[in-house]
C-alpha cells in the first residue's frame, strides 16, 4: 500500500498537536485536528507554491477531495479544531525531544483504514481515507464535538467510481499476474516507464496503427510499474485502461461525456493514468472534433495523466492542423512488430 506524501504531512501536523498540547502520544483527536487543517490549505488561490506540477499538483487533488468531504458534513473546520483542541485539554507532559509515537488507538485507525481501503481495491492512502475512516469510527471527544457529522460516508473510497466502470485496471491485473507482457518492446516500454516517473510529466502519446502493438506497450508498462528495476516514481501509480470505449460514431456524446467524467474522477485521485482511445485523423474538410478537443484541454490542462494514441496518419493530420500538438506530450513511435517477431505473413 502506497501512502501519499499529504498523508505524511497530516502525520507531523498531528505530531505538532501533540506536542503544542503536551501529550506523549499522537492520538486519534490530533489526526483530526491536522486533518482539518490540512483542508484549509488555500490549493486554489493563486500565491507563491505551483499547484500545478509534479508533487504540489497531487497535495493539491488530495486537499480537494479532503475539502469536499468535509464540506459535505457541514463542518467548520476552523470552529472545529477550537473545540477539539478545547475538548483534549492538556496532557500534562513537556515534549523533552526524540520520536513521538502514535498511540495504540491511531494505530488502530491507520490499520482500520488500510483494511477499508485494500477491500475496495485501492493502493494509495490518502488524507480523505483516514478521515472517512476517523468520522465512521469516532473516538468520543471526536463524536461529541463533531455530533451530527460523524457516520458513513457517501464518498467511494477509491475516488473513480465512474471511471472504474468504463477501465480496465492494469496494474490490478499485472499484480494479480493476470498480464503476460511482450518482449522485444523495451525501447517503447523504457520510454513510457521514463516519462510516467518524471514528477513534471505530462501526457504521453503512443503513435501506431496497430491495436495490438498499443496493448502490448501498456500491459508491459503495468507489469514494468511493479518491477525492482522500474524508475523510481512509478511504485505507487495506477493504470485505468479506458480504450474499449468508443468516442465516435452514434454513440459518442454519452460516450464522450462518460470519459469526461471518468477523467475528472481520475485528475482528483492519486497517482492515476488512464490510457485513452485512439484519436481520429483530422476531418479535411474542417469542423470540429468533441474527443481531440477534450484530449487536447486534458492535456494543456495536465491532469491527469494520460497515455493517449494516435494511428500514424491522424498523428500527421493533427500535427498539420494544429503544431501544438507536438508540445502537448511526449512522442513515443511504437513499431507495428516487437523485435523478433515473425510477420503475419509468414
């Protein structure tokens, strides 16, 4: 289980209310009250941090989705923390340097919460995972002050509910050994592996005609994400593949706006990539394209990310249409064949 570098800030925000209150152990109540205050991190007003890169863009998701589910409980944070702090009083003991040890029952919390969380399939804790988890079990100071907001929550746990109905999750299924990888695609794989562990990175543009080829490059990235010799970066990342879903024809605006959807839940949640069906080549008689415009603010956008596809010929009508194109993410060509392979032919 990955644990997200917020979930490392609210633990030494909640060791900081230990100490402030002169207690010998972090309990429950101090991870509430670093909770709350995390939420009021002002991730959405412009100021001197960059929230839109690298790891400052992933705090910035997990403060959100924290902010909403607070939010919905109808709590002040700020008159929330007053009370709480109001209700632990003082624990009586100077802090005289060295390790401050959660208690036995924030122990209980984290264990509680990885449990709920590895049951709905996710592999990353984050902030709102331990709150969810602090209000369904609260502790009794924490249910006195916080009354009515305290219960079940109505957020998934996994936070893409949506998207988890339209993709495939590889990186489930390559550790539930359900992938077999190709071999002879380490050029393709390297590249893809290289860019996704780069903290900046943004999306990521396989070109090939080939479906075939497409899938093996991903499935073998899935499986590579969980390797001793994958890049550092990519250990706690999620790959979605959503490219069975349709985006022209018929069919395309509910399409469109299941993906829209499901790539919103993707950009609020941790650490997730979703590889994207193929764009279209560019219509030669103008007009618009709702799937190539929506890629396209996705990716100025930068989250989340994303493995996008284009067939060689599309790659050459957009680039022609629009050169932007070539900025908006990393190029990697992907041969029709592995190395070694035979051709169909023969």
């Amino acid at each position: 289980m990955r644990v997200s570098a917020s979930v490392q800030l609210v633990w030494e925000l909640a060791g900081r209310e230990a100490v402030a209150g002169k207690f010998d152990e972090i309990a429950p109540e101090h991870f509430c009250l670093a909770l709350l205050k995390l939420s009021e991190l002002p991730v959405d007003e412009a100021g001197e941090m960059d929230f839109s890169e690298g790891p400052a863009r992933e705090l910035a998701t997990e403060v959100r989705a924290l902010r909403r589910e607070i939010e919905s409980r109808s709590i002040d944070s700020s008159e929330a923390r007053r009370e709480l702090r109001h209700g632990l009083g003082s624990g009586g003991k100077d802090f005289e340097g060295g390790d401050l040890h959660r208690s036995q029952e924030s122990r209980r919390l984290f264990d509680a919460t990885v449990r709920r969380l590895d049951d709905a399939g996710g592999d990353t804790l984050e902030p709102i995972h331990l709150f969810i988890e602090l209000m369904e079990s609260p502790s009794e100071i924490i249910a006195e002050v916080l009354s009515s907001a305290v219960g079940p929550s109505t957020t998934d746990v996994r936070m893409t509910p949506v998207l988890d109905a339209l993709a495939a999750d590889l990186t489930k299924r390559a550790r539930e050994n359900d992938l077999a990888g190709v071999e002879g695609r380490d050029a393709e794989c390297q590249a893809v592996l290289s860019d996704l562990a780069r903290p900046d990175g943004g999306c990521i543009f396989l070109v090939t005609d080939s479906d075939s080829a497409t899938r093996a490059v991903v499935e073998t990235v899935a499986l590579g994400t969980g390797s001793p010799e994958a890049p550092k970066g990519v250990g706690g990342i999620r790959i979605m593949d959503a490219t069975a879903v349709v985006p022209y024809g018929a069919d395309s605006v509910d399409a469109i706006d299941q993906l829209r959807e499901g790539l919103r839940e993707a950009g609020e949640a941790s650490g997730v990539i979703v590889v994207l069906p193929a764009i279209q080549a560019q219509n030669p008689e103008g007009g618009s394209d709702p799937w190539a415009d929506l890629v396209a603010t996705v990716v100025t956008r930068g989250s989340p990310r994303c493995i996008g596809r284009f067939t060689r010929d599309a790659w050459d009508s957009w680039v022609d249409f629009d050169p932007a194109w070539k900025q908006r993410g990393q190029v990697v060509w992907v041969e029709e064949e592995a190395a070694g392979d035979i051709p169909w032919e023969l």
